[in-house]
C-alpha cells in the first residue's frame, strides 16, 4: 500500500507528459498552419501589387488647351496638395520599413519630378485608373475620383500642374514591406486601379450651372461616394477606427438645413448645431468651391431619396 501514492504520481506524470507531447504537437500543427496561410496571403499580396494593367481605352485625349487658372480651383478642392505637398514637390505618406515606404511622387517639372517626363497619355492614365506609366498599380491614388472628370476639366487640372514652378526633390523609389503584402493579400486594401473599369467613358464636358445635374457631377469628382457609400446614405467608418460617415440623404440631419446653413458648414467645419465635422471630411477643400458650386451639390443632394443610414 505504501508504493501505491508513488504510483499514483508515476501515472499522474505520465499522463502530463502525454497530454504535454500532445499539446505541442498541437501547438506545432497550429503554428504551420499559421504559416502557411501568411506565406499565401503574403505570395498573393505580391502578385496584386505587382500585377501589370493597361486601359484598354484610347489615351490620346487633347490636353493641350487646359485653363491652367481653372485647374488651379480644382487641384485645390479635390486635394492635390493634401498627398503631393503645399508646391506639389512630393510628400511622405507612408514610412514603415514593415509596411510600406510610400512617397507621393514630385509632380513638378523639377530634378525627381514625373512633370518632366510625363506625356499627356501618361497623366491621363495616372488620373482616370491610377496606373504609372510602366502599367504598376498606384497604390494611394483618388483615381475613382478623377474618372469621372470631364475631358474638358482634366485637361484643366494637367494644365495647371504643368504650370507650377518647379521643385527638385528626389523621392524614394517605392518599397511594399512584410506586412504590407499580408494586409493586401487579406483584401483590407483596395487599389482603385482595380476597381475602375479599363474602358470608363467620360463626357467631353459637362457645363457648370447651378442645377442637381451638376451637383451630382461634383458630388462623383470630389469623392464623396468614397466615404458615405454609393447611397450617399453613409453608415460605414472612415478609416481604421474612424467615425462612420454621416447620411448625406434628406433622411439625416443635412435634409434638415437650409442652403445657408450646408455653404457655413463646409466654409468653417462646424455643424449648425455647433459640432465639429470629422478630420476626415475634408471640408477645407470642398469648402473653397464658389457659392454656385455648393449650391449644386446642395440641390442635388436634396433630391436623393431618404434613404435609412448605411442601406441602399
């Protein structure tokens, strides 16, 4: 009776050793596993950035009567400078050795400039499907946005970045780190190259006037869809862990103010009701349209049906 606690604790230290080999074994599977799925995210995350495209529309649109003037207002309410810097000579956007070096590119005609070899079929690529001139994928670039331009007001836009002085500023040449090809191999980033169609039309113009029509042309350049979704019913959040975006439908509060009351909102950042707009609303830019412009966009938005947030 006196060797039976002993055996008692053999056979208890022989089952922890069991369930331990065990565990490891599982410990092991989980982590190979693990490695497995990043390795394939990581390959697949390669192959989407890497991958080569090419608009299948023709490219050779006249850019050569753009008014400069007139593209200076739009560069500046669709936020050139925002990524490209206060000159359009480049700017950091992402420097993470693990996620990406990203640099806006030099816009101007200066030393690591694009101006200085860009022809007119290049800007048109870069602007209406975000693809640099050697077909890679531009991977921060409102191209969405732009295609809907008009050929008339792109032309416009290239003209006036053509008109800026230029800046010599050299930047890094593009680097996806470990990281930044898992997330992409996750499908947590979206290029808008991938999502524009490679025959997109576009109008030759579209004449500005103060009608829906109109509006709701501005509504698509500037990027609103973007954030409050293609209802414009709003609903899903602005960036990791950022506001969602408001109902811009006459369901929420904006069907609720008057022309005064949307044009003071977009000018100063704050609500009727005295509250801030989100810093992901960029109301700086969108502020700077003339009164003609903003009250288009206010008529077009009144004439969208109420639609509950986040549906539709």
């Amino acid at each position: 009776m006196q060797g039976l606690p002993r055996l008692r604790g053999l056979v208890t230290e022989q089952n922890y050793m069991v369930v331990l080999k065990w565990t490891l074994r599982a410990l092991g599977g989980l982590f190979l596993l693990f490695a497995f799925v990043a390795l394939g995210l990581y390959v697949h995350g390669q192959q989407v950035v890497n991958e080569r495209l090419i608009p299948q529309r023709n490219l050779a649109e006249n850019l050569a009567a753009g008014d400069a003037r007139r593209g200076a207002h739009w560069a500046t309410v669709v936020g050139c400078s925002g990524c490209h810097g206060a000159k359009l000579g480049g700017n950091t956007l992402i420097n993470s050795g693990m996620l990406a070096v990203l640099y806006a590119p030099n816009l101007t005609r200066g030393n690591g400039g694009v101006g200085a070899t860009f022809s007119d079929a290049d800007w048109i690529r870069a602007l209406r499907f975000g693809i640099a001139p050697g077909g890679r994928k531009l991977l921060i670039m409102p191209s969405r946005n732009f295609a809907e331009f008009s050929n008339h007001d792109l032309a416009d836009t290239v003209a006036f970045i053509k008109s800026v002085p230029p800046v010599n500023n050299v930047t890094p040449a593009l680097r996806v780190g470990p990281l930044g090809y898992l997330i992409v191999g996750a499908g947590q980033i979206n290029f808008d190259a991938d999502e524009i169609r490679r025959d997109h039309p576009t109008p030759s113009s579209v004449p500005a006037a103060v009608s829906a029509a109109y509006g709701h042309y501005l509504v698509r350049v500037v990027g609103c869809i973007g954030c409050h979704g293609a209802s414009l019913s709003g609903g899903q959040s602005v960036g990791p862990g950022g506001p969602p975006a408001q109902n811009l439908t006459t369901a929420g509060d904006l069907g609720r103010w008057t022309f005064a009351q949307f044009r003071t909102t977009l000018r100063s950042g704050r609500r009727p009701d005295g509250t801030h707009l989100a810093s992901s609303m960029p109301w700086a830019e969108i502020g700077q349209m003339s009164d003609n412009e903003l009250q288009a966009i206010y008529l077009y938005l009144k004439m969208i049906p109420a639609m509950p947030t986040g549906k539709g």
